[in-house]
DNA sequence: TCATTGTTGACTACAATGGTCAACTTCGCA
DNA sequence: TGCGAAGTTGACCATTGTAGTCAACAATGA
C-alpha cells in the first residue's frame, strides 16, 4: 500500500503551483529547482496532470504551467487519481465484475471500506488547504 | 495504492482458517484448493504470518496451520501489517528522520491522516466480523 | 531568427511481484 | 524403526512497474 513517487513528486509540484497561483506561467525549472525533483522527471509528471485538466501549459520562451482551477477547487481526490490512477486498494472494488467471488467475497468490503475513508480524507483536503499549512511553517 | 496479491490471498487465506477455526489443524493444501491459490504460492504468504505469531503450524503427517487467537482478537491491521509491512503510504510517516523536508511538509500531513483513517477502519474489523459475513452469504 | 521552454517517446537500470521447483525437516503411524 | 505425509526453506525465473535519462522536436516571444 504504498504511494509512489509520482503521487509525491507530483503533489509536491503542485503544491509548488499553488504557492505561486496567480503569478503567472511558472517554469518546470523553476518547480524542479525548489522540489528537488529532476526537471526530466517532473515533465513526465505534468503529463498526467495536463490530461486531467488540472494545469495548463504554454511552451516556447516565458512558457510554463500554471493551475487551471483556483487551489481551492482543487481537491486532493483529483491530484492522486490523475497521478495515481484509481484510489481502489484492489482492482474489484471499481470493477467487481473483474472476479467471481465478488458477490459472496468478504475481503472485498474490507477493501471497499478501506477506499471510502481514504476517500473522504482525500475529498476534504484541498491544494489550498495544503498551500496554507505550508505558509504557516515557512 | 494497490495492494499486492500478499496481502489479497493472504487475508483470504486467514478468512478460511477463521471460518474453520476450531477444526485443529488444517492443511495447507485445503486452504489452496478452497480459496484457489498456487500451494506453493501459499507457502510464502503463510511464512510472515508465522513470524508475525499470527498461525501456528504443526508439520508431518496430519499437519497443518491454525490460528493462535480466537477470530475476534484478530484485528485486520495486524494482519495487513505482517503481510505488506507498515501501513503508511510513504515511509517518512513512520520515520520523519528519512526526509529532511519532514518538518516542513504540508504533503506528509496529508499522508499521515490518509493512514489514520486506513489504520482506524483496519483496527475496528476482526477475523471473526469478516468470518460472520462469509457465512451469511453462503 | 534564435534562445527558451514544454512535448514526446525511446531507452536503461533496478527492484518488486508472482510464481515454480527441489531439497530438506519433522512428525504420525504401521 | 522406517515410510510417507506435510510443512519449511531458499534458490531461481519471468514479467511488470518504477525511476530516471536523453535526445529530437515543436512552439513561442523577443
């Protein structure tokens, strides 16, 4: 049950674009830079982000990224799923048609429960909840 | 954040020992073939669970595993712990010297209440809650 | 037109996962 | 006391996922 460092690195980032939401397109070498995360690496990590419609670039020189929403529409929920792919813990709990116990299987509301309250801490939590913590500790 | 087959066919494993507890001792072979995982494949899922002084098994002939305590006193975080080790999603949760960011990160105070609402659901079911589901359905 | 910046995809290295196999140990029972 | 049933251990392997690098390319502003 571990994150992997896209759903880190990536939230990380950002997080690093909430901080400066409102300032304009924000370089990937800068959000690198501040990060620490290989500027190579965060462009593999802005993909996902651009697909879900989370941030928006624009290329050639003065270019970067920036949050297509304010960071208080942006819940937690959204960044892990497009970084992540499903927060289901096992692949029957989105899809239970994937094995045929799944009807009679106990485990599955296990996992079932499990997902719902990762779900609800990650629903309640936005980029800008996360922006004024970070604030707050300088 | 999936979980591995570890600790899918695990929980399976300890769910038919739960439902067959008071049996003695049951051999592996039959967990294998009800809950339809590889025995050799079981073999290793029920090592850490040894260590863990969750089974204990009795080997020769007329062997087999049973569980050390009653269903109910079985909590399924203690379970997912000894078969996917620490529930945290990122490892500096458990140990924050891993990061020196630790400190200041907004990011890890989002993972440290993402694992206690996981821990929280996990601390609150037992074998025996799972094992009474299973034996209304049929 | 040129430097800057994001985009894309190939590629590599490494580790984890899922699984098999075989040698070994232990124990019950005839 | 020895045979066979059953779990134990560890080597081994194929596949997949992860982390990361690199280079060619496209678009943009100055």
């Amino acid at each position: 049950m571990k994150l992997s460092t896209r759903g880190r690195y990536g939230l990380r980032a950002l997080l690093d674009l909430a901080l400066h939401d409102g300032e304009g397109l924000i370089p990937l070498k800068d959000i690198a830079r501040r990060q620490e995360i290989s500027l190579h690496y965060l462009e593999h990590l802005i993909a996902p982000l651009i697909t879900a419609g989370l941030v928006r670039s624009t290329r050639g020189a003065r270019g970067g990224v920036l949050l297509v929403k304010p960071p208080s529409q942006i819940k937690l929920s959204e960044v892990i799923q497009a970084l992540e792919g499903s927060i289901a813990p096992v692949e029957c709990v989105r899809d239970p048609g994937l094995c045929q116990r799944s009807a009679l299987c106990a485990s599955r509301d296990v996992w079932s429960e499990l997902m719902e309250a990762m779900v609800q801490v990650l629903d309640s939590t936005t980029l800008e909840d996360l922006a004024q913590r970070q604030r707050k500790r300088g």
